[in-house]
C-alpha cells in the first residue's frame, strides 16, 4: 500500500501533532511513574545507582545503531523521534553503539554515525554530560546477570546440535520439547557457564538459554538463548571474551544500566517484548535493577518507495562499486541526502509529517521530496542556468546597442524576499538559451522561439526570432533574433509588447561552465527488494547524467554546499566534496515539482 501524502504548505509551521509516543510519555510524566528514578552519574546496576540523585533528565530514551554500515533515512526517522522526544519532554536522548556483536570494528562507521545524528541537529549532552556509549561497556554486567538467571534456576546450559534444538523448538502450531539438558543442576550449569567463558568449548558447542516454557504461544518464549561462544576479538574488548550476549538478552540490560524509561524500537522486535519484561522482572527479583524497569514501545519502521532501508544492502552498492561511496547523492543515507542537498530541517520536517504509527505501509518518494522543497523555497537563492545550450545571436545588437556594448541586468536574488537584495549579470550579442526552447516548425501551444515570435529573455529585453542556423547534418546550431527596443525589463513600457513566453538565458561572454550531476531514482521498481527480489536486478543504469551547463557568473562566488533555484529547473547544491572556484560542480537536488506522479 502506497500513501500518498500531500501536506500542504502551512502544516510546516503547524503545531506537532500527537503521536501515540507522545501520548505515553505525557502520561508517564503525569502519573509520575519515572519521577523517584536515581541516577548516579552514569550507567550501573541497582547498587550503582541507588546513592545517586533523583535523575534531573525527565526521561531518558536511547539511539542505539549497530556501527556497521552507515545510517539511512529510516535511521533518520528513528533519531527525530528519539532525539525529538527526549528534547521535547526535558529529557536525553543517549548515543549508544550497539556493538555486542565482535565484528571488525570500523571507526569510519562510527564516525560517520555521529556525524549523522549532528549533523540532523541533535546531540547527547544533558547538564554537561555526553551520553555516548557502547554496550560492549557492559559485558560484565551482562555476564553477571546470566549468572543470576541460573543461580534462580532460570538458565541453563545447552549442548543439543543446532539442528536439534531448532527441531525441538516446535513452530506456530506444535509445543516444543524440553532439551535433555533442562535438568541440569544450578552448580552444574555454573560450572559449564565458566568454561563456556574459560574458552575451554569451541564455537557453536553449547550456548546458555533463559529456562521459561518450551510450549509457550510465543517461540521467543520457548527458552530463547541468551549467550553464545564465538571465538573472535572484539574491537573493543579484544580477546577478554569468547562468550557474547544475544541481542534480545543484551539490549533491555543496556536499557537499564542506562535507566532509560522509553526504549523505542521496530514492530520487528514486538514478539520479543515479552522476554524483555521477562528478563526485567527476574533482574529486578534477584536485586539487579529497581522497579519501574525500561520499557519497550514499537513503531512502524519507514519503507519508501524507490528505496533501499537496510545497512547491508546499502553495502553491497558501495561494495560493488555500483555507487560512488556511502555518500554518493543517489544513496538513501544521510551522508548521501546530505551531499544530494537535504537539508536536517527537511528530513525533520519529513519525520513529523510521516508521524508515528503502529502499521506498516509505503511512503511515497514525493512525500520527502515535498518537505524538501517546502524547505528549500524560501531559503535558496535563485540563478540563471542553462543546461542544454543552443547560441542564439542579437542580429541588431551591434546597430542598436553598439559593438561590443554590454548591458547591465539585474534580477531579486529571492522573488518574495526582496530584502535578499539582487543579483547582477549583462546582456550581450549572444546568449545560451535551452535547446528545447526553440521550435522551427513549432508544436501547437508552443509559445517560446520559433520564427516570427516574440518572447522575453527574462529580466531582459524582448526579441523576435528570425529564423536559425543549421550544419550540415541538418541541426540546428544557432538561434537567430532580432532585439525590440525599448522593451527592458523594470525600465517604462517595457511591457508595451505583449508575450506569452518568457525564456531564461545566460551571456555567452559572461557565462560559468558549470559540471552539473543529474540524479535519478537508483531502483526502477517502487519496491525494490519486495519479494526477495535481488534489488540489483531493477538497478536503474541511467541513475547518473553528467552535463556541463553554462550559469550566470555570480555562480561563481558560491561556496561548497549552497543551495540554489536555478530557475524553471528546480533545486540545485554545490556538490560538497568536488565543487571549487575553479570547477564548480553542482548537484540536481529535485526537480521544482513533482516529475513521477504527474
Ligand atoms: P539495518 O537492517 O539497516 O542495519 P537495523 O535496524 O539493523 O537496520 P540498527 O543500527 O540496529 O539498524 O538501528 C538503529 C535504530 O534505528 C534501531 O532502533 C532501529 O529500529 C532503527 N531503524 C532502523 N531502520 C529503520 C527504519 N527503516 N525505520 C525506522 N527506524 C529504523
Ligand atoms: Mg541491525
């Protein structure tokens, strides 16, 4: 299912609209349910916490991305709301690396990803402090919580082969079966637990399971593993463990050593909210934590058409050399947005707009290049810019103007902010205009140049085309044009001739030779990997166009990631990395509307 949203322009300024996380948090807040929470300074255990203040952060939630790739618009989505949420309700939102599994560390990744959220407009600080922290930081809390779970009989050790642990998991219909190993005693399964953590078991040998229900409804229940042995250095902890918590055990623990009161997360992890009350309750029992524990909420993660939202997908794009980096402006990640010409304000906008939900559904592409353009409107400047060059030649210019003569022109620099002030550039002999600007047979409704018309060069004078050059293959080379006196633009009369079109161009003496990047959609099917169709099979070969255009040279003064209107063409940035004085480069943000559901 598509949604297609429309805002209209005003809801830009309108007051945020209530979500059901909002809704929760207001409650909690009203009922005081996190109001006698202590909070010691930084993460701990009960005992930690407990000779700490009352906490001065309202509430406390927590962006937690795995460094292993860089984040993404549906990342985007889930840091304006965790962010947002914490800032809205006079509390913190922690920076957290979830980094419990011993891949290879990448400092790009983890650079990058606070990069992301930075540069969005949030960051981790509350009274002074920087909330920023990896969870590889409590291995040894996590250890010693699996070590209260099998002193309360609540854990134990497992040695079935992967295929028969699966097989005696059961499915949706049929109970599981206990393992034989379920009747280990507390002292035996201490003991294998050591060893487990001793390295004396190879990988994949035993893994340590919470002892809850094999016929429970929810699989998640039926004694989900909670530890398993790998043999590899972390990048953090380097070879200190063999042992490694699962994600589901690891994460609600996170979540309280932080004292985190709204840990929101992806419908995905819904089924596992049970476990992490579970795990909670047995924790807060056996003295780790206090009540009232963390608790998980779900939202609909964002899927938009055209795009890919998962980090490994998005790596075998680079990977492959199919893209040009992370960044690359055809790329959904924030480094790519970014580098393409998005704005934080328009992806917070864009957020807000999409708003929070419970269901999954698709978002349209335009609905993020609307709140684009409500953005940008009103704060880029606009430019002359001609993008597919035809000459056209002033065959009175020299009589009427003089050889050579070169008149001044001017133009606001933002039609409805004329307190931006004015751009200037002249007029001479000859001018770029757009090849498609010219018709020599012309099209009925054709209003631009073809012989015998008038139109305005806008801001300029008003010509009549005469008539054109052509090679020998039969193209046409130059556009040829007689100057009207009298007929420039803001001077008296000069609206006495009567036009229908009104062209832009760019002096042929005067104009930049610009490198312009013309991006389309990476994917050609809406939903690229639907079905488990391999994304690349629908990859779109004419993603990328590379012009030289020619500008008016104002152009030239603009520094590395300013935004433009370059006018009737749409939005416009000079590209981040490769635009200099000496070679502007700019990259196509989006068109000035809509080009796909029109
Ligand atoms: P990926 O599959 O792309 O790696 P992930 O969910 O594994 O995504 P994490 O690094 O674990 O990525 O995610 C950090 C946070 O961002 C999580 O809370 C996750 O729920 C959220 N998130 C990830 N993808 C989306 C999405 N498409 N929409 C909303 N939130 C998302
Ligand atoms: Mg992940």
């Amino acid at each position: 299912m598509t949604n297609s949203l429309s805002p209209s322009k005003d809801s830009k300024e309108a007051i945020k609209p209530s979500n059901f996380l909002r809704q929760i948090i207001e409650n909690d807040l009203s009922q005081g349910t996190y109001a006698d929470r202590k909070w010691a300074g930084s993460p701990g255990d009960a005992s930690h916490q407990s000779v700490g203040k009352n906490d001065p952060a309202k509430v406390r939630l927590r962006f937690p991305p795995e460094p292993n790739g860089y984040l993404h618009i549906g990342h985007a989505k889930s840091i304006c709301i965790n962010f947002g949420l914490a800032k809205e309700y006079g509390g913190v939102c922690h920076m957290r690396f979830d980094d419990t599994n011993p891949e290879k560390e990448d400092t790009e990744y983890v650079n990058s990803i606070l990069d992301a959220v930075k540069w969005l407009g949030f960051n981790w600080n509350f009274n002074a402090v920087e909330h920023l922290y990896q969870a590889s930081d409590y291995f040894e809390y996590m250890f010693d919580a699996a070590c209260l779970l099998i002193k309360a009989g609540l854990a134990y050790v497992d040695e079935q082969s992967a295929d028969e642990m699966r097989r005696n998991r059961g499915d949706f219909v049929t109970p599981g079966t206990d393992s034989p190993y379920r009747v280990r005693t507390v002292e035996e399964n201490l003991n294998r637990f050591n060893e487990m953590r001793s390295g004396k078991l190879p990988d994949a040998s035993a893994v340590l399971r919470a002892k809850i229900d094999m016929a429970h409804p929810n699989i998640n229940m039926r004694d989900p593993a909670i530890y398993r042995i790998r043999h590899a250095t972390h990048h953090h902890t380097g070879d200190k463990w063999c042992i490694y918590p699962m994600y589901t055990f690891a994460h609600p623990i996170e979540d309280a050593l932080e004292q985190i009161t709204h840990s929101i997360c992806t419908l995905e992890f819904e089924d596992q909210r049970p476990f992490y009350d579970w795990l909670m309750q047995r924790l807060i029992e056996g003295g780790m934590f206090t009540n009232p524990p963390p608790h998980q909420y779900e939202f609909a993660r964002l899927n938009l058409t055209y795009v890919l939202t998962s980090k490994r997908k998005l790596k075998q794009l680079v990977d492959e050399n199919l893209v040009h980096g992370w960044d690359d402006p055809r790329m959904p990640t924030i480094a790519g947005l970014r580098r393409r010409g998005y704005t934080p304000q328009s992806l917070q906008l864009f957020a807000e707009r999409i708003g929070v939900t419970k269901s999954d559904s698709w978002i349209d592409y335009s609905t993020l290049e609307i709140a684009l353009r409500d953005d940008l409107d009103p704060i880029a400047s606009r430019a002359s810019v001609v993008l597919d060059p035809l000459r056209l030649r002033i065959t009175n210019w020299d009589e009427l103007m003089g050889s050579g003569h070169k008149e001044p022109c001017k133009a606001p620099l933002h039609p409805h902010i004329p307190e931006r002030g004015q751009r200037n550039f002249s007029m001479g002999s000859q001018v770029w205009i757009e090849r498609g600007d010219y018709q020599d047979t012309p099209v009925k409704g054709f209003f631009r140049l073809f012989p015998g018309n008038k139109v305005r060069l806008k801001y300029g004078f008003v010509i009549e085309c005469t008539g054109c050059v052509k090679n020998e293959q039969g193209e046409i080379v130059e556009v040829l044009a007689a100057l009207i006196p009298n007929t420039k633009s803001g001077t008296p009369g000069s609206d006495s001739v009567k036009v229908k079109g009104v062209i832009t161009w760019v002096s042929v003496e005067e104009a930049l030779s610009i490198e312009v990047r013309i991006y389309d959609r990476l994917f050609t099917e809406a939903h690229p990997d639907a079905g488990g169709r391999d994304p690349l099979s629908v990859l779109n070969p004419n993603s990328l166009k590379v012009i030289t255009a020619f500008a008016e040279p104002d152009l030239n003064n603009c520094a590395p990631d300013e935004k433009y209107q370059f006018e009737r063409h749409g939005y416009f940035v000079a590209d981040r990395m490769d635009h200099s004085k000496n070679k502007p480069v700019f990259n196509k943000i989006t068109g000035l509307k809509d080009q796909w559901n029109n």
